[in-house]
C-alpha cells in the first residue's frame, strides 16, 4: 500500500481537483489487484455531506411534526414548509456573486436556513388562522388582514438577523472568514425567502383552503381533513 500526499494551492476546490485527479487516473491502465482510493479531506469531506444530508431530513420531519402539534392541522404545516425550497432563489446567486464555493460552512448555512426561513411563514399562517377564528374574516379578508399586520415584524426580524450576520459575512475580525461562507448563504437565503414568503405564503393558503373544502364537500365523512372554523365576535 502506498499512501501520496499532496497539499492544495491557494483557492483551489477539493471537489474539482478530484475530478480532475480521476479524469487522469482513469487513462492509467492499472495492474491486476491494484486500485486507487481518495482519503484524507476529501473522505471526511464525503462523510460531513452524508451526515448532513441526513440532518437535513430529519430536520424537515422534526419541524413538520412540531408545527402540526401546535397548529393542530396536517394542512397547515405544508404550506409552511413551501418557505424552504425558496432559499435555493437567494442561495445560489449569493455563492456565484462572491465566489464562495460549497464546503462544510456553506452546508450548515443551509441546515440553519431550514430553521431560520419557517418563522416568517408561521408567524403568517397563524395570524391568518386567528383572524378567521376570532374575528370572523373570511379566507381573503383574513389573508390581506395577517399580510397587512405582520408585514412590519416579518421585515424587522429579517433585517435584524441580516444585519447581524454582516460582519461575518464580510470575514471581519479573527478567524470569521472561516465562517463568512455561512453567514452568506444565510443572508442570501433569507433575504430571498422572505420576499417571496410574503407573497407565495398567502397565495398557498388561499389555494390549499380551497382545494380542502372541495375535497371536503365531496367527502363530507372525512373528518379528519383539514377545516378552519369562524367564530363570530361575540361568541363563546
């Protein structure tokens, strides 16, 4: 067994360099019993993705579980969780823009995103839900109202956090470059995913509501679908 080390040059990729290393190696023709096998940051770095892509999912599940306990609905958790293909919008042009590549930094950026950008959208949803119940509005009404209100607050907690992230992101102080490629995918998916929750959120509900009242309607015995019941001032 033989064992080459080699040390990369300043900027260069681990993953592209592999990719190059093996395009080369596959023109070798290699003895019988003999074969090539990358090890040392490039295993670690295959292993930290697979561990991740697992945090990933169970992060999702662990989320959706929560917000249907607290929402008590199956529906609502769905619409919620459109929020979070969004950050892709914001994430992708954010690593080309200041030419961060995708590491083990950019990666947690993404598992903290998944976190992070359901906030706004739950924080709408259920404003929408009490509109209905306490006031009586009807599905547009409420939809506008809950825009309408929650708008500021949604905005400030996202400034807040961005602007939080800053210095990080620009590498300020010791040893934050180590961790600028977080704070920038966190920036630029956050930024992204709350303009368009403020829009795709309300237009999914009004959808989904919809759509569960046919279903509903035909179906009259399926109790378990999801409904929002009005409760008219006044009432008990």
């Amino acid at each position: 067994m033989t064992y080459i080390s080699a040390t990369l040059e300043s900027g260069a990729v681990l993953g592209e360099v592999v990719q190059r290393a093996r395009a080369d190696l596959a023109q070798m023709e290699m003895p019988d019993g003999f074969s090539i096998q990358f090890g040392g940051e490039y295993r670690e770095q295959q292993k930290a993705q697979t561990d991740f892509q697992i945090a990933v999912i169970m992060a999702l599940i662990l989320i959706y579980m929560v917000m249907a306990g607290q929402f008590e609905r199956f529906l609502d958790p769905l619409i919620v969780m459109f929020s979070v293909p969004l950050v892709l919008i914001g994430v992708l042009p954010t690593l080309v823009i200041t030419n961060t590549t995708v590491n083990i930094q950019s990666v947690m950026g993404l598992v903290m995103l998944i976190g992070i950008v359901v906030n706004n959208a739950i924080v709408l949803v259920d404003y929408i839900n009490l509109m209905r119940r306490e006031r009586g509005l009807g599905l547009i009404d409420a939809v506008a109202e809950a825009g309408r209100l929650r708008l500021r607050p949604i905005l400030m907690t996202t400034l807040t956090t961005v602007l939080g992230l800053v210095p990080l992101a620009l590498g300020i102080g010791s040893g934050a470059e180590i961790q600028a490629a977080l704070a920038r995918v966190v920036i630029g998916g956050l930024i992204a995913s709350t303009l368009v929750t403020l829009v795709l959120i309300p237009v999914a509900y009004v959808a989904a509501d919809k759509a569960s009242e046919r279903v509903r309607a035909r179906l009259p015995n399926w109790s378990w679908l999801p409904t929002t019941e009005r409760i008219q001032p006044g009432q008990a």
